[in-house]
C-alpha cells in the first residue's frame, strides 16, 4: 500500500505511535486517500506533516477458487520454473559459453519438475483440510488524512475541505479518579454521640400528666363522693408495712449479732 524509504532505520523507531494532529479529510479507500495525497502534493504541500491513518481494521480473505491436482500441480510448476530459471540466469553470467542456453533451459525443467512434485505431494498431504486457495489481506473502513494543526487549514483549501469530518484520531478520554473514601476514626478518638436527654427533662416528661390525666381524676373523685353519701363504701384496705430499707454492712452486722444473742437467751430459757 506504500513505499518504504530505503533511509527509514531511523525513522521506523519514529513511526510506531500515532501521528499528533487533526484530520482534514476521510475516505472509504485507499485510493482516494491516495489521490488526495498526490493533490497536495501537487499544491506545494510539506508532506512530510500528512499521514493517512487507517480505522477499523479488518482481516479479509478472498477465496480464489477450488484447489485440485491439475491445479495444484500447475502452480508448483510455475514456482519450480521461476527458481530454475534464477538459477539458469546465474550460469548463464558466470559462465558465458556456447552450453549456456542449454544449462538455462535445463534449470528450468528441472526447477519446474521439483516444483510439481513438491506441490502435489503438499496438497496430498493437506487436502482434507484445506482445498481451496484464497488471498489474506488487511483492511480498513475508512482512510483519514492528518495534518500537523498549522497546516489543517491550507490543506482543506487545496482538497476542497469546508468542514471538519466526523471520522478521524479522537483524544482518548481519561477516566476521572474515583472519590476518596472517608477516613475511619482513629484509635482511641470518641465518635460524635448521639444527643441524649438529662435525667430531670426525662423524669418531666414521664412523670407530666396526659391530656386526659385531670378529667380522669375528677371522674374519681366524685365518684368516691357518691359513694360515701350513700353509705356503700368499701371499707379502706389497710396499708402495707414499708419495706425495710438496705442496711449498712455495719448495721447488717449488728442486727445478726442481736438475733444470736436473742436465739441463745430463747434457747437457755428453755
């Protein structure tokens, strides 16, 4: 698809990352890109600022045709011929005599028989696996031409170019870094507790009355009224005894020595 230069040792290790630039035209083939290359050349243009790019490369392969022993065999014959009559040319200008033309056609029927067998003995070998013949070739979708940005403009000028195409080298986006996460507390640092309510609020708010607390006490009291006008109250359940509050370890003690002592002297009586 192009022509290598002959001083490109150098320039290869150039070529191997993608040309900085915009693109000033894309083409559906080759060809065109060509053509449109061969424009700017025409027009003056420093070349060396252009390359064509290639996007969406795709691998084709292109049957030819079936592949048979007659076929196969008249291939391997061509071959054999070519490689003989290279070899035949040699004589011929190493060895210039009268025999030479002899040896040169020589080479060329044996190159021819060596390469007839060779190829039949392959496609012998190879036929159930494969028994066509094809060509594989790369290609792409479409063809970009890129110029260093100071010569984008001129460049669409001379090809005709009004606007910028669609297709062509794209930046590749970066990706935003992810957010940090938040830090953990530290090892003995107290965490932010939630709000709690003092004793005393609390012990009002449980201890204040309900909206229906003062009418449920009147409906009590006037209740019990009625019932002493009638003379059919219930007589008051007596109290029960308070509950002995703690003792000291001091008071426990004494209080254990006065039942011992109260349990000897009730034991002595007896």
């Amino acid at each position: 698809m192009s022509t290598p230069s002959p001083f490109g040792g150098r320039m290869s290790r150039v070529f191997p990352t993608l040309p900085q630039g915009e693109t000033v035209a894309s083409f559906e083939t080759y060809a065109e890109a060509q053509a449109a290359v061969d424009t700017l050349a025409k027009a003056e243009f420093p070349l060396k600022e252009l390359a064509i790019v290639g996007s969406g490369l795709t691998s084709v392969e292109r049957i030819t045709g079936k592949l048979t022993w007659s076929r196969a065999a008249g291939a391997g014959a061509l071959s054999g011929a070519w490689f003989g009559t290279f070899l035949g040319l040699l004589f011929f200008i190493f060895s210039p005599t009268a025999s030479s033309v002899g040896i040169l056609i020589s080479a060329v029927l044996i190159g021819a028989g060596f390469g007839m067998i060779f190829s039949v003995v392959s496609y012998s070998v190879n036929r159930r696996r494969r028994d066509f013949t094809s060509v594989a070739q790369v290609l792409a979708t479409s063809y970009s031409i890129v110029a260093e940005t100071a010569h984008v403009e001129r460049a669409r000028q001379v090809l005709g170019v009004t606007e910028a195409p669609i297709t062509g080298v794209q930046p590749t986006p970066v990706a935003s870094a992810p957010a940090a996460p938040a830090a953990a507390p530290r090892y003995g640092a107290v965490a932010d507790a939630a709000p709690t309510v003092p004793d005393d609020a609390a012990a009002g708010v449980a201890g204040a009355p309900g909206p229906g607390a003062g009418d449920a006490a009147q409906g009590d009291a006037g209740a019990s009224g009625d019932a002493e006008a009638d003379g059919t109250a219930e007589p008051a359940e007596p109290a029960e005894p308070a509950e002995p509050q703690g003792l000291t370890y001091g008071e426990a003690l004494d209080a254990a020595r006065r039942a011992e002592r109260e349990r000897r002297r009730s034991g002595g009586g007896a």
